[in-house]
C-alpha cells in the first residue's frame, strides 16, 4: 500500500538534499505558504493520483530530455490522465 502522511505546513525534520533545504528555506524568508504531505517513492502517475487526491491537486511528472551532442533539448509532460504533451 502506497504511504501518504496527513497534509503538514510545516518543513521536513529532515532535509533528503540540499536543494530541499533551500526551497524550504526561501518559502520561509518570502513567507510563501505551502502544503505538503510525506509519501513513498512516487514511481508511476498511478501513485501520483493518491497524492493529487489528498492533496486536493493535480501533479504533472516532467522529464528533460536532449539529443547526444546536447544542443536540442525537449521538456515531457505527463498528468495522471496519462496525457502526453511535448514542449
């Protein structure tokens, strides 16, 4: 069964990373509100739904993408419809 806290508005006790220590950080100096709850690994936009549910929301997974020279890059879209969109 996939995990889902109950929604917080309140930061992590933990960080993961360093990016998410900053995010949060300039949430609270711009006093900017959030919601967030704490979940298993969201691996397919099946998962994704539970959160969007709880969350009263709609998430989108985004993949970037580039060709091998690295002089063309694509942003892929995904919502928990399953609809695809390529910008």
């Amino acid at each position: 069964m996939f995990y889902i806290s109950e929604i917080t508005t309140s930061e992590p006790q933990e960080y993961k990373n360093l990016l998410q220590k900053e995010t949060y950080n300039a949430l609270a100096q711009l006093k900017i509100p959030f919601e967030r709850v704490d979940t298993d690994e969201a691996v397919t936009m099946n998962d994704c739904v539970l959160i969007d549910q709880k969350l009263n929301m709609k998430m989108v997974k985004t993949l970037f993408l580039c060709n091998r020279k690295k002089t063309i890059l694509w942003m892929q879209r995904w919502d928990n419809n399953s609809t695809y969109s390529c910008i």
